[in-house]
C-alpha cells in the first residue's frame, strides 16, 4: 500500500569547485521536517542556459531519516529540467539503496517551491 508523508525541508548548497567550466557542481545539505525527520547530504551538477529560467540539473542525495518511526537511510536521485520557466522534476528512491529499518523502501518526492520555502510530498511504499 502507497503512504504519504509531507512536509518542509531546509536546505544549503554550496560551490564545489573552481566553477570555471559550463557545468557547475553543488554540495546539498538539507534537513527534513513533518512527516520524514532527518537529514542529507549530496551532490548536484547543473548547467545554466544564457535563456532566462532554462537550466538542468542531476543529483544523488542520501537522507538518513525517520518515517513511520523507522530508521534508515536511503538515496534519492534527481533529474531537473526548466524550459523557459516551466519546471520538470523526478526524484525517485533508488532501488534497493534503503538500509536498516527502511530496507525495502521504494518511492518518488515531489517539491513545491516558493519564496523562502521548500515542500515536499514524499510517495512512498515500506515492507511489512
């Protein structure tokens, strides 16, 4: 059976880098509040078009974390497009990388951002 968990994230990047290049890299470091508790850390590389709100993104994250009273620790990949301003983003649970009491966990996280905060609804299945 799919649960839901929602919430708000905090999240700081910073430059990985000389940044001289087209391709920018980005240390991710977030903390997780409401229905997934926790913290992670990861990594991003991104490419910014000369076109306004045109840009992509990759990432793999690893949240060690709480749901349902369960510890664990699981990673999360990204892959983010934004044509002219319109926003495309999957973030899936990759398979098989949920350890300890989160063994077994599959799922995706959506993300709603807006000025000075960070949503998610995390979608997600967990063995009996």
């Amino acid at each position: 059976m799919e649960n839901e968990a929602t919430g708000t994230f905090d999240v700081k990047l910073a430059p990985i880098g000389s940044g001289d290049g087209p391709i920018g890299g980005m240390s991710i470091d977030k903390t997780f509040h409401g229905g997934l508790q926790g913290t992670s850390v990861g990594q991003m590389l991104a490419f910014r078009s000369a076109v306004e709100g045109s840009a992509g993104y990759v990432a793999m994250e690893r949240v060690t974390a709480s749901l349902e009273g369960r510890q664990g620790s699981f990673i999360l990949q990204h892959s983010g497009l934004m044509d002219k301003g319109a926003l495309s983003l999957t973030v899936v649970v990759v398979p098989v990388s949920a350890t300890e009491g989160l063994a077994g966990l599959t799922g995706t996280m959506s993300v709603v951002v807006t000025p000075g905060r960070h949503d998610y609804q995390f979608r997600y299945t967990l063995p009996d």
